[in-house]
C-alpha cells in the first residue's frame, strides 16, 4: 500500500519547497497538501494562539487521517504546539517541522542562537528548545532575537530587504552562539546566500531536516 504524507501549512508557498524535497527524498510516498493562511494571519494578528487555533489544526489533522495520511507533516513553527494536542487524536504519526532541527542544535552545542521574524516564532521555538534540552538531559543558553523588520518587508514584496535584514541579524548571532537555529521555514535560503566560510556557526533551517526525519517515519517496515 502507497504511503501517504499530509503537509499543513500556514503559509502556502511553501507547497513548492516540500514537493521538491518530498520527490527527492520521498519519491515512493503520496503526498497531498492543507494550506491555510488564515492560521498564520490570526495567529499574528492575537498575538499567538488560541483554543481556536488549536482547534483548526487538530481538524486538518484528523481529516487527514480520514484522507489516508499515513503521517501528517506540520510545517509552521508557530502553530507547532498545536501538534501536541492534536497526536492523541489520532492513530498517525503528526510532525513538528522544527523538532528534527531543534535536537540537532542541541547536539551541537550549548550556546544556541534563535532568528526569527514572525513575533509569533519566536517564542513556541525558543520553549521548544529548553523542553527538547531538559528531555535530553543537557542544559542550553539561548539567545532569541526578532529579525526587526523582514516580515513585513517579505509581505510587501520587498524580497530584498527581508534578507538583508535577516543576513546581518545572523552574522550578529554567528559571533556568540555554537549553532544558529531558523525558526521559519521560510528563511531557509536566507542561510544559503552567507558564504560557508563565513559561517562561523552553523545555520540549521528546518524544512531538509523535517523531511530527512519524516523518511524514517515512512520507510518501508
């Protein structure tokens, strides 16, 4: 039987992204996309969540299960707390697009450095650190700052400004920090234009590792 993997997402062009990896690292496994902006949009506009977004998210997930889903992928870190309400709902595999990343970083080092530019990230990201660190017996320092300024320079359509702002907020965070973690995954080829050698820490995005993890969910028995 045909393995199905359920994307959500809450900003709808990244559908473009997980298809490529999806057919990259997943070319056996069906895949079939929930992307609803209005989560992201009433997210920011009440300042995180509420019983409504938990609500919505636990929805999607549960129709995808009656889709067929084998595994649903969420792929929004501000809604990934969501995800925990929504597993014992249901009897599939349900995703969080930034914990793959999140235990890399704390593998790599103590000292982890958080960029985020939607407020509303940054702080699910920054609690799903210390949660992932106290699980994993280690202790971590974080460093959480807002890329002031490039989410609504990336929403207005000024591509070029969003990643400059994000670029010299990285560059700052590389001079302190073991390991940088993106807490979007749409920053992830923000990272990609900083020259390796440059790179005095490493920049972890989310949406390679998510999917690098989900094969293991959806290999073959």
């Amino acid at each position: 039987m045909t393995q199905k993997l359920a994307f959500i997402h809450t900003v709808p062009s990244l559908v473009g992204l997980f298809n490529d990896l999806s057919k990259e690292l997943l070319p056996d496994v069906e895949v079939f996309h929930i992307a609803d902006e209005m989560l992201l949009k009433v997210v920011l506009a009440q300042g995180g969540l509420s019983p409504f977004i938990f609500q919505r998210v636990s929805d999607h997930v549960i129709a995808a299960e009656r889709a067929g889903a084998t595994a649903v992928q969420c792929t929004c870190s501000s809604i990934s707390p969501c995800v925990d309400a929504a597993r014992p709902l249901v009897g599939i595999t349900v995703m969080k697009i930034d914990e793959p990343m999140v235990n890399k970083a704390i593998d790599i080092g103590s000292r982890i450095g958080i960029a985020a530019t939607a407020p509303t990230t940054l702080k699910p990201t920054t609690e799903l650190v210390y949660a992932r660190a106290a699980a994993m017996g280690k202790s971590v320092q974080i460093e959480s700052v807002l890329c002031e300024g490039a989410y609504n320079a990336l929403f207005s359509g000024d591509t070029q400004k969003h990643d400059q702002i994000v670029v010299q907020y990285l560059r700052n965070l590389m001079a302190h920090n073991d390991v940088i973690i993106l807490a979007q995954a749409s920053m992830a080829r923000v990272a990609q234009m900083i020259p390796a050698e440059e790179q005095r820490a490493p920049i972890l995005s989310s949406p390679r590792l998510a999917m690098e993890f989900a094969k293991t969910v959806l290999s073959p028995a």
